[in-house]
C-alpha cells in the first residue's frame, strides 16, 4: 500500500507496473473476500441451530425465523438428568483437573531438581505412551480391569484412568515451568527455614501458577467433551456426564427432545467457551504441540 | 552474637571438583569477614556449605558455639544473601520482608508490623505495596538486605550483593551496608571478586585461590604486607611490582639498582622483590638506593598518577603526586619508602621475614 | 537433590508414575496378552479364556470387514486430516492476517468455536444440518429428502471432521507465519518475486517443520478419532467404520475383547509408529 507514494510517477514504465498491481491487488482483495465469506458460512452454519434453537417456539431439527420463548428451558430444568449430567461433568472435570495439577506438578517439580540418569528418556518414554495408548486404542483392557475389579459405574475410577491419560503430556508442560524457577527463589526460602511442601506452597507453586492454570483448564476442557470412557465405563444414568446423557435425551420413538436437547447443548457449552476466553485473555494461546489431544 | 568456626573444612562436588579444600578459621562474633579471591576459587561454595545449601564433604562448621555441620539450612539460624537477590516476584516488598518470620509461624499483622519496621530503617517505607518487578536494582537489593535482617540470624551470609549495581550505587551501597551491619552487630561473610570492596568494607578479609585460603588479615595487613605473590598480585587497584633480586651482603641488586638488604636473610639467594607503586616515591635526580629506568606510558588516577619506569629489569610501576608528572622519555628514580620492600620466596612465593 | 531430599523426590513422583503405570502402561501391555486370547464378555469363553495364538490376528488379517475398516481409516485420515484440514487450516492462516481487523476475528472466532464446543453437541448440530427433512443443508440446496448420512457416510464424516479440526492447523501455522521476519518478505517483494514464488522461496524453508508436527499430530488425533462413530455409528453396512469404531463394535458391543484387543494392538503399533515421527522431530527441534 505504500510503494506508490515511494516511486516516481512521473515514469510511464513505473506508472504500467503500479497500474498493473492495482489491478492484481484489488484482485486478490476480492479473492480474499469471497473466500472469507465461503468460510463464514461453512463455519457458520452448523453453529446457527444452537443459538437458534433454544429459544424457539417450535424446535426441531428445522431451523425456524426466531420467535422467542424461555419455555425451552423450564423443560430443561424439569429434566432431573440434565442438570445432574452437568454436575457430573463438573465433578470428573473438576477431580480430574485437580488430580492432573496436582500429581503433575508434583512430579514436574521433583523431576526438575532432581538429577536423575535418564529422566529426559523418561519423560520422552511417557509422553510417547501417551500418545499412542488414546482412549480408543486402550477402550478394551480399561474397561475390562474396571470391570474385573467391580469398578464400572465408579466415578472415582473413571477420574483416574481419565487423569492417568493427561498427566504425561502435563508433565511435560509443567516441568518447563518448573525449569524456569531460578534455583535461588527456593534456596532463599530454605535459608529461613521453609520446609519442601511450604517452599512448594508458598514459592514456587505461585511462580508457576500460569502454567497450573493452562493444566488445570486444558484438563477441563478435555474431560467436559470426553464421550468415550464415560460412555463404556458409567452406565447409569445418575452418574453420566452430560456428554453420555445427551443420548437419553430422546423418546421411545427416536424422535430427539428438542427443547430439551437445544437448551441442554447450549448449557453445555457455555463453559468451554467461557473457560477458553479466560484463558486465551490471560495467557494468550500458548502454543504446546500436543495440547489437543 | 555469634563466632563461626570452620575446622578443615571441605567441599568436593560429586563431579570431583574440591572446591573448598580443608579450609579452618575462625570468624569472630561481630565481625565483618569479606571472603575474596578470583572468579571460580569457591567463594560462593564455601559460602554455601555454611548456609547448608551444600552438605560439607569434610571437616566441621560451627556457628556460635553450636556444631552445625549436618543441619538443614533453616536450623542454622543465618540469613543469606543471593547475587540476584532471589525476591519472590509473586509477593509484594512488604510480604517479601515477612517471610522469614511467616516461616516462624509470627501472627500476620505482629509480621508486618515487624516487616514494616525493618523496610522503615531501609528507606523502603513507600514500596511496601509493590512487588520486586516495580523495583530498581537498589531498592531490591535493600528490599533482600531487610528481608534478611528481619530474620534476626545471628549470621548474615551476602553472596556479591553489590555486583548488580551500577558503579556509583555500589559506592554507596557499600557505606550503606557498612553502617547497617555496624548498626546491628550481627557476624557476616560477604563474598565478593572485587579488593577494593573487601579492603573498603572488611574488617578482616580472606583471600582464596583454587579452594584454599591463601591469606587472613585485616585490610591493612592484606594490603601492606600481601603473605605471598597470589595475594601481593591480586590485591591492590594498581598491580604490585614483583621484581628479581639476588641478596649479597647487606644489599638488594636488581637489573634497574639496588637496595639496601634487611639483615639475617643470609648470602647469595634469589628472591622475588614487591613494592607497591604507592609505597614509591619519584625523583627526577640521581638518588641512593633508588631504582632508575625511562619514564615511559603516564596514566591519570585523579589525584594522582602511575608512572610507568622501563627499567633493565622491566616495567616498575610508581604513583606521583599529579603535580610532580614527569616528562616522557626523561630519567627518573623510584625511591622505596622505608620498610616497605617485601621479599618473596622464590620457590614458595611466600613472605619472606624481615 | 538438595533440598528436596531424594525420599521427599520420589514421593512426589510416585503418584503421577503409578496413575501412568495402571492406566497407560498396564492396558497397552494387556493388549498385548489379551489378543491372544479367544475371550469373549459373556459364554463359554468369558469364564475360561482360551489361548489361541495369532488366530486373533489371522482371523483379523482375513476378515473382508477389518480390511474395509483400514482402507476407509486411510481415506478418512487422509482426506479429512493430511488434506482437510491440513490446506485449509494452512490458506485461513495466511490469507485471513490480511483481511480487516473484524472480518479475521469473525472468521477466526467461528473456526475455534467448531474446534471447542464439546463432541456430542457438534455432532448434534451436524444432525440437524443434515438431517433428511427439516436439515438446514437440504432447505440451502433445495434438495429435500436426500440422506447426505446414508448416501455419502465417508463425505459425511470427511467433511466433519475438517469442519471440527481445522483450528488447530489454523492456530499453528499463524503462530508459524508470524515467525516469519518481515523483512524477509520485504526483500523478495523488492526483487519483485510474485506472492508464489514468496511462498517458496522465502516462507516455505522456514514453516517445514512445523508443517510436518502438524501434519502428525492431526493424522494422529484423527486416527484415533471416535466422533464419527457418533455422527454415523459406523454405517451404513459398515461404510463409516474406521479402526476405532470397528475395535468398539467388536468388542464392546460384541464382547469379543480378545480380538478387539488385537486390533486394538494394530492400533497401538500405528500410533508408535506416527508418535516416533513426532518425537524424533520435537528432538531435533530441541537439541
Ligand atoms: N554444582 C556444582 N557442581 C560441580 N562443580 C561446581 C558446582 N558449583 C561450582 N562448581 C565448581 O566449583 C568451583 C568453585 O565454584 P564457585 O562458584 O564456588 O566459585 P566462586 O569463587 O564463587 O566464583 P565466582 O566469583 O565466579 O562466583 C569452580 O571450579 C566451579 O566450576
Ligand atoms: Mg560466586
């Protein structure tokens, strides 16, 4: 945009070469939109049932003119499964992302200042486990020890296999953290007498809070929309996250419960958009390969 | 409040690296003890084998009569110091002060109080509420200097608190910590490379090479009498002369003159001749006992300057009052000040006895 | 070690190791067991398993079923990951950074959003898209009645899942073409070079790497991907039925986990496979 200020117009073969790249700047301009716009509605379009169709008089798979109405919702909180769904996800999100922080924090910090022989094969050992042992590829022996051990339908089992999957990758991402925790911070508190846990507590702990908080959000985020283990591993009905309980949402026919079902997404979703918010406000999108996963 | 004792003290990094090699002295109670030497000799490891940071291969460590040698770092009652000052960027100044005492298990608002007092004597009474990122080097290395002191140790133990500053705060600082330490009485080791701030701070100051402590004395010793060439070499802004010498019968002779001899040395031996240049007096005439060379390079040191004499026997150099600078290229005589020439052993590079 | 204290150090590896060992360690080496084995949920062969070798594996190898599993995991990946989202992930990146300010956060927002909301309520939403009767895609195109499902199961899931994916490559390769200097592009704008032979010569060589992490990472969430199972259920007659939707319907829903384990083994073997690529690759990077 700022060349034709800089050269001479006063020169005809300069003049033909500007005029040239107008033409191709407005060009690819017009290029870019059209291309935009395709991408507005490609994206777009699944989105719009879930803004619409909560608040429609008439919901059905048909996306109708909005003609607004909160009765959607009072067939949502007379749902006893609904509500409770989302408070199960709540719980195995919540105990997970504890769990995940916790353990991984622990274990990044010892294996940061601990100097172990092939503790970085290790951390690569795991990382790698990680990664191929996904939940599909593994759905088989997990379910079958939970169910050998009398576990299917145990909340607290499901939180550990679902923490067990995230901590290698946390780990990994913590220990970098904990990497960067000058040595002195801990030396200065161990001077005055702080013990291990009150230096993990009051020192290093708030240092690398960040990168807590991306752990404990990502694991959120991860357990909120995972379907599969709680699908094989809680069968009933009080103790399904709202991702499984979503699949009771219809009638004997088949026929979905729309009022039910488009309240009960957009309730769902909202907090992995507000949670995504945070921290992309605060934190900006730190950029882990492998943090999706 | 406290004296501490080292006996044969050691430290070998798993490595194999003895970086403190058998050290024993004894610091006494109250005392300002600067430990010097150049850059990788183990000032920071020996400090930090007394802090308890490193756990003491050999020997013992006590502090104020206490036998601390296996202790973990918070049961020896000191404070330190780091180099990066090591304030918890999370915790505002007034929190960081409190530290130590929140460790201690001090009511919140009995720490602050506490805090508060110990940052008003540091001229810290407005940043309470900042945290270390707000602050300027000076102000955080008074900020680490108060949460140190608020701890009440009978030790303090400062690992080149100074080396961040700039040259001018550093003069100041130095006087500020001084007069604080005077203040308190407290027993400290404060570590740095720099002489001229152990000589200016230091009631008494060891200088260490390569793990062993090679001399221990008060500033005036150190600098008027260095126990060997190491320390005749490294302290002192401007460098000692250390000249070869043959001893005859009551006379010095050097390539550039000669001496007279202190007695009882014996006949017919080598030695290492060391005049500091300040201990030198110019003559522009021929003078007894005096060395002669070529005024060669002049360099301004203020009040005064170096004068540089090729002599036969190399470079002597000599601080001239500036208004008696002489011209390049003229003759001059350095003339030594009576009881100030050291003689060095050749084999050992010790002081020889005069 | 100091400070810590190696006892204290071990104490706070432990648990996260044991969590590692019990759910990641264990399964994958009872695959390796269990797919030897004929063992079902329930009958004969749920009280006494019975060893039968390989035979899981041959049965697999020669099962028509197993073998249009793999060839429609391959084109699912492919298309949908290495092509999908992979190119248009690549031209949002570099063509949205030069749209006006609102336009890119429209476009960027709606992209993230497909990539964030939770699997079941996407694919609920995709349902109503296609749905046969009152879909919206049917209204737009005036096509009702077609059965995009039904008549096109492998297009149906393709397109999903470049739908739901795509932000990741987005994100990445805008967080690589911001690494490009400027003043690289400005070198070859000034020799005259065409925005083409920019790409080439001066952005290509320097986003390589990141193209190839991005290109495993994405084939390796993709393959394991269990959503299309729930867009289609793996039909019809088996013609969405990637790898992990065949290892749930034989085993889970069939009870034959002793040959879902051994696929689920063929699976684990993948996955190394593409997982080394990545890491010999981040290490490399690292080091
Ligand atoms: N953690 C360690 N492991 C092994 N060797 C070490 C370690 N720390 C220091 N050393 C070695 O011990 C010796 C003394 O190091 P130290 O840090 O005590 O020197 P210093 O006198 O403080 O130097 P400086 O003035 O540069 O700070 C050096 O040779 C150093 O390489
Ligand atoms: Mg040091």
């Amino acid at each position: 945009m700022s060349e034709p200020q800089r050269v001479d117009p006063g020169n005809r073969a300069v003049r033909r070469i500007l005029g040239d790249a107008v033409v191709r700047h407005a060009l690819s301009r017009i290029g870019l939109y059209v291309f935009a716009g395709v991408m507005l509605v490609f994206f777009a379009l699944p989105l719009l049932w879930l803004v619409l169709t909560p608040f429609s008089r008439t919901p059905a798979y048909q996306i109708t003119a909005p003609s607004f109405t909160l009765h959607n919702f009072r067939v949502l909180l007379d749902n006893p499964f609904a509500l409770r769904s989302i408070g199960n996800s709540l719980i195995l999100a919540g105990g997970t992302a504890v769990l995940a922080v916790v353990f991984a924090g622990t274990a990044a910090y010892a294996l940061s200042r601990v100097r172990l022989p092939g503790r970085d094969a290790l951390l690569y050992a795991i990382l790698l486990l990680s990664s191929i042992v996904t939940g599909t590829a593994a759905m088989v022996p997990i379910f079958l020890m939970l169910f050998q051990l009398n576990m299917i339908d145990n909340r607290l089992a499901l939180v550990l296999v679902l923490t067990g999957g995230l901590l290698p990758s946390a780990m990994f991402i913590l220990k970098d953290f904990m990497d960067s925790v000058p040595k002195s911070y801990e030396e200065s508190a161990r001077v005055f007498g702080a013990s291990p846990l009150q230096i993990l507590r009051h020192v290093v702990a708030p240092v690398v809070r960040p990168g807590l908080a991306t752990i404990a959000v990502w694991a959120i985020v991860q357990v909120w929309g995972n379907f599969l283990l709680p699908y094989i591993l809680l069968h009933d009905q009080n103790k399904q996250p709202a991702a499984v309980i979503m699949y009771t949402f219809y009638d004997e026919g088949g026929t979905p419960n729309f009022a039910l079902i488009s309240t009960f997404s957009l309730l769902y979703s909202v907090p992995v958009v507000v949670a995504y918010l945070i921290v992309n406000r605060r934190y900006g999108f730190r950029f882990q390969g492998g943090i999706k996963g | 409040m406290a004296t501490i004792e080292l006996a044969a003290l050691e430290k070998t990094y798993p490595g194999g690296v003895r970086a403190v090699d058998g050290l024993s002295l004894t610091i006494g109670d109250g005392e300002f003890f600067a430990l010097l030497g150049p850059s990788g000799c183990g000032k920071t490891t020996l400090l930090r084998t007394i802090a308890g940071l490193e756990e003491a291969t050999g020997g013992s460590l006590s502090i104020g009569e206490r036998e601390v040698t296996r202790l973990a770092p918070g049961q020896r009652d000191v404070a330190m110091v780091f180099q990066d000052y090591a304030l918890f960027p999370h915790m505002t100044v007034l929190d960081n002060i409190a530290y130590p005492l929140r460790i201690k298990r001090v009511a919140r608002a009995a720490r602050h109080e506490k805090a508060r007092q110990t940052g008003d004597g540091l001229e810290l009474a407005e940043l309470m509420a900042r945290r270390p990122a707000e602050l300027s080097g000076g102000q955080q290395q008074r900020v680490a200097l108060a949460r140190a002191v608020v701890a009440h140790p009978s030790a303090f133990l400062f690992d080149e608190p100074l080396s961040n500053l700039d040259a001018r705060l550093r003069l100041s600082a130095r006087t500020f910590l001084k007069r604080l330490q005077r203040e308190l009485g407290v027993t400290t080791i404060f570590v740095t490379h720099d002489q001229a701030e152990a000589l200016a701070m230091a009631d008494r100051i060891a200088v260490m090479e390569a793990g062993r402590i090679r001399q221990v004395g008060t500033p005036r010793e150190v600098f008027g009498r260095p126990a060997n060439t190491f320390v005749a070499n490294f302290i002192g802004s401007t460098p000692m002369n250390l000249l070869p010498a043959t001893v005859t019968d009551h006379r010095l002779l050097l390539a550039a003159g000669s001496l007279p001899a202190p007695s009882g040395l014996g006949a017919r031996r080598e030695v290492t001749v060391g005049i500091r240049p300040e201990y030198l007096d110019f003559s522009a005439t021929a003078v007894p006992d005096a060395l002669s060379g070529t005024v060669g390079i002049v360099e301004h040191l203020g009040t005064s300057s170096l004068v540089t004499l090729e002599t036969d026997g190399g470079p002597i150099g000599v601080v001239v009052p500036e208004e008696a600078e002489p011209a390049a290229g003229s003759t001059g005589w350095a003339v030594p000040r009576p009881g100030r020439v050291l003689l060095y052993d050749n084999e050992t590079g010790d002081l020889l006895p005069t | 070690m100091a400070g810590l204290g190696t006892g204290r150090a071990v104490l706070f590896v432990v648990p996260a190791l044991a969590l590692i060992a019990a759910f990641l360690v264990f399964p994958a080496l009872w695959t390796l067991y269990l797919g030897v084995l004929k063992y079902d949920l329930a009958g004969s062969n749920a009280a006494a398993p019975q060893f039968v070798g390989l035979g899981n594996y041959t049965d697999a190898l020669t099962d028509p079923r197993f073998a249009n599993s793999v060839l429609l995991t391959l084109a699912f990946v492919g298309l949908s990951a290495v092509l999908g989202q992979n190119g248009l992930g690549f031209l949002l990146a570099a063509t949205l950074r030069r749209a006006v300010g609102w336009v890119r956060m429209l476009v960027n927002g709606l992209v993230l959003l497909s990539w964030i909301l939770p699997g079941t309520v996407v694919v609920f939403l995709w349902q109503a898209l296609l749905d046969r009767n009152g879909g919206t895609l049917n209204a737009l195109l005036d096509t009702p009645g077609a059965a995009w499902t039904l008549d096109h199961p492998l297009a149906t899931i393709v397109v999903f899942n470049i739908w739901r994916g795509t932000a990741f490559s987005m994100l990445l390769y805008s967080a690589a073409l911001d690494a490009v200097p400027t003043s690289h592009l400005e070198t070859a704008r000034l020799y005259g070079s065409g925005p083409l032979r920019t790409f080439r010569d001066v952005v290509l060589p320097r986003i390589r790497g990141h193209i190839l992490t991005n290109t495993l990472l994405i084939t390796l969430w993709t393959f394991n991907d269990f959503t299309p199972y729930m867009l289609t259920g793996g039909g019809p007659e088996h013609r969405s039925e990637t790898l992990p939707v065949y290892v749930y319907r034989m085993s889970i829903e069939g009870g034959q986990l002793g040959f879902g384990s051994a696929i689920s083994l063929i699976m684990l073997v993948i996955n190394l496979v593409i997982a080394l690529f990545y890491l010999r690759l981040l290490r490399r990077r690292g080091g």
